[in-house]
C-alpha cells in the first residue's frame, strides 16, 4: 500500500500552539541522532518530510504531520528529541514541559513510538518515559533503528533482550531500517492498530 500524502499541518513551541484534536494521533519520541527524521520521512514516504540532521538536539519544537495511507488518515506527531549530554538544566526542563505538556491528556493521542537505536543500551531516560506511558495508560512501541548495521540473527536476539528488558510483548518491539526500509511495513500497521 502506498501513502498517498504527507503534510506538515502544525509546529509547536508551546501548548498554545498545538492543533485542534481531530485525526488520531502517534507521537514519536527518542534520543538526538537515535534516526527519527530518518524513520518519518519513511513512515511518510517522502525524503525531506522531517530534516535529517548532522548537528542533533538543536531544536526543541513539536511537529505535527498529516499522512494518509490507504483509507487511513493520521497525524504523526515528532517530538523533539532528548540526550542530555550538552543541553543546560534549563533547556532540559523547558523540554519536559512541552513534551509533557503534549503527551499527558492529548484527547487524540492513541500511542507513542519510541525509537531506539538497535546497537545501544536502554537508558534510564528510556526506561524512565516508558514507564510514565504505560502509568497514564498510553500505549507504546519500541522502533529499533538502524538494523541495517547488525545481521539478522543479532537483530532478532537484541530484539528479544529489549523487549525483556522493556517488559514489553514481543510484537511491541519492532525491527527497522528507514536505509532498507526493513520493518516499516510492520510498524504502520502496529500504528494503524494503535490508530483504531
Ligand atoms: P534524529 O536525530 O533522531 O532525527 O536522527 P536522523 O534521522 O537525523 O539520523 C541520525 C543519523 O543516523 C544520520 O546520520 C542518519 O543518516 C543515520 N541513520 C538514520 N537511519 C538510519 C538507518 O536506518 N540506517 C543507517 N545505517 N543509518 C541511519
């Protein structure tokens, strides 16, 4: 199946500036670099839909696409990304609030995504969001990106060994490459699912 459109409908720097609740919306979250804008412009089928980037964790803004595929329509939401490594104790907390602000009581948010670089380790920030999803009974699933860089049976084992240590079934977890576009598929209909 193809998607047929993607368009950006909103960007946020506060709450003030998110849409009105219409289409259901997926958020997706995840480090700086762990290859979001890459995995959107797939999701979206588009190139330049989401700006991949060289220099990460420069802008702290929320963007709201439109996508159809198929009958479907449905608002991906990108989140900024986070890593705290060289971002201020301020920077840090003014991210907090926006994407706070968003995730807790969005009317239209149906699920998150939270990518993750396949070749790292779970981090307590990751953990940490995972386990405020699930207390607010937002649904998750975990994108692993970058397969391309490990061979498949190693893929499969380091799905298995996140999805334990996410206390998360199996099928929440989910191989991709936005090079290959292994595993893209697969995560549109885990989101459709989530859509409802
Ligand atoms: P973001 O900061 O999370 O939006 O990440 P980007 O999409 O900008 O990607 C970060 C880096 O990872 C870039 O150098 C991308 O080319 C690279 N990257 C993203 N997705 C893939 C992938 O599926 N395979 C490989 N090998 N590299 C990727």
């Amino acid at each position: 199946m193809t998607t047929r459109a993607a368009e950006l409908v909103a960007t946020a720097a506060s709450a003030a500036d998110f849409p009105r609740a219409g289409l259901p919306e997926i958020a997706f979250l995840g480090r700086s670099n762990a290859g979001k804008s890459s995995l959107l412009n797939r999701l979206a089928g588009r190139r330049e839909l989401a700006r991949v980037s060289a220099t990460p964790g420069k802008t702290r803004l929320i963007h709201f696409y439109e996508v159809a595929r198929g009958a479907r329509r449905l608002l991906l939401v990108d989140l900024p990304g986070y890593g705290w490594a060289r971002v201020s104790k301020a920077e840090r907390a003014r991210w907090r609030k926006l994407v706070e602000g968003y995730l807790d009581g969005r009317a239209a948010l149906r699920g998150a995504v939270l990518l993750l670089d396949l070749r790292r380790d779970i981090s307590a920030d990751e953990r940490d969001l995972l386990a405020w999803l699930a207390e607010r009974g937002v649904p998750a699933l975990v994108a692993l990106t970058k397969c391309d860089k490990l061979a498949p049976m190693r893929r499969a084992e380091r799905a298995r060994a996140l999805a334990a240590a996410f206390e998360l079934a199996r099928e929440r977890v989910i191989a991709t490459s936005a090079q290959t576009k292994l595993g893209i598929d697969e995560l549109w209909k885990a989101i459709a699912a989530l859509a409802g």
